[in-house]
C-alpha cells in the first residue's frame, strides 16, 4: 500500500497535484432503525472478520508512513456518515453477504432489527457506515 501510495504522489505532481483518500473510518458499520417517533436504536454491528480488519490496519499503517516520510502531506480530514437503506434486515444481510467481503450482519443483529420493525409501523432501516476523506498534497 505504500508502494501505491508513493506512485499516486508521482502521478499528482507537479505541485499543485493532491491524492484522496476516501475509505471507511470504522471497520464496523451499525445496522440501525429510526423509530417514527425520530429516536435511532442501534440494533447492532457487522460482524468483520479478522482479515478486514488487518487490511484496514494495513492501510492506516501505509497512509502514516507516506505521511512521515513526507512523500504526501495531510492538507485536510473530514468523517461523514454513509447511510445504506435496505427495505428488510433480510434484504441487508443479502447485500452485505454478497457486496462486503469478510463481513455478515449476524442472527442476533437480525432477529433485533425485524423485531423494532414490526413493533413500528413508521420504523426505518439503515445501516450507518462511517467514512473518512483525506485530502493529500504532494
């Protein structure tokens, strides 16, 4: 990831060239219901193997090093929320089974999602992931 870190410098440069960075700030996204009544219960968290969450490691270890050896500069960082709507849990836990690699929505998280979506008539599923973009200075 260094490697392709210093590459993405050379290919922003000449000055003033920038590099972004945009990948999720947690490697854990919630599954989440907004109640009609405007309140948000946390049904629960994805569940990230051990693989994801190296790579993810990997990557913020690759981003200090190009940071430290001063091939890129961090000019600015903002988080956001990216929100996904499925219309059922079972339709989320398809998408993530088949979209995300090393992730699952897990029974428990399911079983408590389907049951605040029922209780609720006017309840909204989402899954909630938080994103991270840098912008990066040659």
């Amino acid at each position: 990831m260094v490697d392709a870190l210093r590459r993405a410098a050379r290919w922003a440069n000449p000055a003033p060239g920038c590099v972004i960075d945009l990948r999720p700030a947690d490697v854990v996204a919630l599954v989440e219901v907004g109640m009609s009544d405007g309140t948000v219960v946390v049904a629960g968290g994805l569940v990230v193997d051990t693989e994801r969450r190296d790579r993810h490691a990997a990557a913020d270890a690759a981003l200090r090093a190009v940071l430290a050896a001063r091939v890129l500069s961090l000019v600015d960082e903002e988080e956001f929320s990216f929100f996904r709507y499925p219309d059922s849990i079972g339709e989320l836990r398809d998408y993530i089974a088949t979209s995300w690699q090393h992730t699952r929505v897990d029974e428990a998280t399911c079983r408590r999602a389907g049951e605040l979506q029922r209780a609720d008539v006017g309840a909204r599923l989402w899954l909630r992931e938080q994103v991270a973009i840098r912008r990066l200075a040659t």
